[in-house]
C-alpha cells in the first residue's frame, strides 16, 4: 500500500472497522467482529415510534409497526455480506475513501420477514420497475445532502431471499448494523442492504439518486457514467498462519505441517474452487472445499502445507461455479470498488 495515508481516511478507518482476519475462523461472525460500514451517523431509534410504510406504485399502501413486522412468519439463514469498497486502499493512485484492505466482510445469521411477501400484500402495480430503500441516516456526500437511500431493479426486490432483517446472531440488530430493521439482499455488495429502514417507495421510473446514479458505479474515470455495481465478485481469504509482529503483522511459523485455513465467497454462483500458493503465485495447488451452511454463506476451506524454513509468500484465489474468478490484477476504478486481487501473506518459516 502507497503511503501518504490521510487524516481524513483514519477517521473513517476508526469508524468503520473491518473483521479481524483471524475471525475468519468462525462459521458465523460474531456480533462486534463483522464488518460495519456506516456513511454518516449511526441513528438513535425509538422503537415504539419507529414505523415502516411501503407506498409509491402500488395498490394499498401499508404501514408496519416493529411488533406487527415481527408477528408475520420469518426466516433465517448465513449471508455473507461484503463492501464493494473492499480492497480499495490496495489500488494505486489510491481512491480516498474507507480505505479497506481487505478486511470489509462478515458472515451472520440474519433473521427477517421474507420482502416479497410484504410487497405482494401492498400489491405492486404494472409499470413498477424498481424499489426504493430509504434509512433515516442523513448526511452530505459529494455536496449532495442526502438521507441514505438505493434502488434495486424489481425483479431483484422480489427475489426469494431478499429480507427485511429486524434480528442477526439470535439477537435485535444492534444500532451500527440497522437497528430497528435493515433490508438484507444476499449475494449483493453490503450498499444495497439498507440500515435503519423507514421507507419502501415502489417506483415506476428508475430511481436518479446518488447512491445509484453516481456512487457504486464501475468508473474508468471522472467522466465515465459507469455501470452499476450489483453482486460480490468471487474472493477467496485466508487466514494468517503463525503468529504476528505487533507492527508490521509479519507472520512467524514453526516449520513442519500447517493446516492454513480460510473462506471463500461469491454471490453469483457456488464457489467451485480454491487455490493456494505458497510461492506468491508463480504456482498453484486446489484446496480442500466444505459445503456452505446455506446458499448464501461463505464456504470454509483447507490446506495442508508442509512449512519449510525460509521465507513465503502464501496467496489464495476463488473460482465459482459459474467460471467467475479472481483476476490477477484488478482493475482500477474511480470508487474503487470491488478489488479481488489474491491476498498475499508473507510468511517467515523458522
Ligand atoms: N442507511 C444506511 N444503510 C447502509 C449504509 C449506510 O451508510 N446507511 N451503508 C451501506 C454499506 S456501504 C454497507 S457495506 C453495508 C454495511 O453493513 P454493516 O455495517 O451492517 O456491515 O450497509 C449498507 N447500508
Ligand atoms: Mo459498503
């Protein structure tokens, strides 16, 4: 990573932390290790006050209160969430903004009440074309005041797995992940799943706001319109063998075997394969693959490396199952999103 890292960016950086790599380990994140991104400030909410209304293109409008959300049937399953502005501070010239390296995911249980079944009770009208989110954050981005607010195509809002999540882990959505209910869109970027969600407008002309029509777009430069950025592009993690330098983050390991461990995700298509290498890239071996805990959640995955006394550089790749894989180099952008280079993890073997 280039130097020159600026004030502006540690304040982001201390707000918004990532998962420790080492809580890779678990199968569902827990609560205070998930990542958390959050572009203004974290709202307090009344509960008792809290409302939520779906309105716009449809045929009765419906208000909810928490209690009435959480009667209807609900559901919970693994969703593995990411930043699409993972990798950011890994690009050179370095986009400013949160500057993830690579720490933006998690994997939790969320619980909620199915989307499609609350827009089909309010009755989406003919001609309805996307759904707007809106949270009750506000804050100015790019000079533009805004309360935090996305779209999503309406065929995507009335995908099966689409939820409106009041519950993460067993527990209410503590207040930095959305409470009292967030929106849930799994195998979609984390700016789509919508925090502290007040209003759900169905409309029947797309949506020209800034969180869709000008950030979260693939930018090649200023003045590129760009296209949309949807579903999280294959990434595979590992977790850092051995033991850290308190600084630097070096990893020391004792030589003979090592089981590296780690997770892998894509939210087009099933993760097909893993690969590691121990030699920076120059050659690469598959790794052992376990089933995912449900459609949307990460999969784990193995590696036995017969550590030898020298220096390493261990790096991994993700392919999924429908032929999406990760690049050798990514591809600069303006927003500097969705950077999947393979993670490189230099490693002393003593
Ligand atoms: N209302 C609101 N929703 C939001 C955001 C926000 O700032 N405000 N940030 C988005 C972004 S960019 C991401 S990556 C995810 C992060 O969710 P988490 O903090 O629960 O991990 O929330 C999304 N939903
Ligand atoms: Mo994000």
């Amino acid at each position: 990573m280039d130097a020159g890292i600026t004030a502006e960016e540690l304040q982001l950086a201390a707000r918004n932390h990532g998962i420790p790599l080492e809580a890779l380990r678990h199968d569902v994140t827990p609560l205070g290790l998930h990542y958390l991104l959050t572009h203004y400030d974290i709202p307090v909410v009344d509960p008792a006050t809290w409302e939520l209304s779906v309105s716009g293109h449809v045929e009765r409008p419906l208000t909810f209160s928490l209690d009435a959300l959480r009667e209807r049937p609900a559901v919970t399953a693994p969703v593995t969430m990411e930043c699409a502005g993972n990798g950011r501070a890994r690009f050179e010239p370095r986009p400013i903004s949160q500057p993830w390296l690579l720490e933006a995911v998690g994997n939790a249980e969320w619980t909620g009440v199915p989307l499609r079944a609350v827009l089909e009770e309010a009755g989406v009208r003919d001609g309805a074309v996307e759904v707007l989110f809106t949270g009750l954050d506000r804050g100015i981005e790019g000079g533009v005041e805004q309360t935090y607010e996305r779209a999503l195509p309406l065929d995507e809002a009335l995908g099966e797995d689409v939820l409106l999540a009041f519950a993460v882990n067993g527990v209410p959505l503590p207040p930095q992940h959305g409470f009292p209910l967030r929106l849930l869109v799994p195998g979609w970027y984390g700016m789509t799943s919508v925090k502290w969600l007040t209003l759900i407008t169905v409309l029947d002309a797309p949506f020209t706001g800034y969180q869709n029509a000008h950030a979260y777009r693939w930018r090649a430069d200023a003045d590129d319109p760009g296209e949309p950025l949807t579903r999280i592009e294959p990434r595979a993690l590992l977790v850092p063998p051995g033991i850290p330098d308190f600084m630097s983050r070096e990893r020391f390991v004792d030589a003979g075997p090592v089981v590296l461990e780690g997770r892998a995700w894509s939210g087009w298509a099933p993760i097909s394969d893993v690969e590691v290498s121990i030699d920076g890239g120059a050659t690469w071996a598959r790794a052992d693959l376990e089933p995912p805990a449900g459609p949307r959640a990460w999969s784990r995955w193995t590696f036995q490396w017969d550590a030898e006394p020298g220096e390493h550089v261990l790096a991994c790749r993700a392919r999924d199952a429908g032929g999406r894989a990760q690049p050798d180099a990514a591809e600069w952008n303006v927003g500097g999103y969705a950077h999947t280079e393979p993670q490189r993890v230099p490693v002393t073997v003593r």
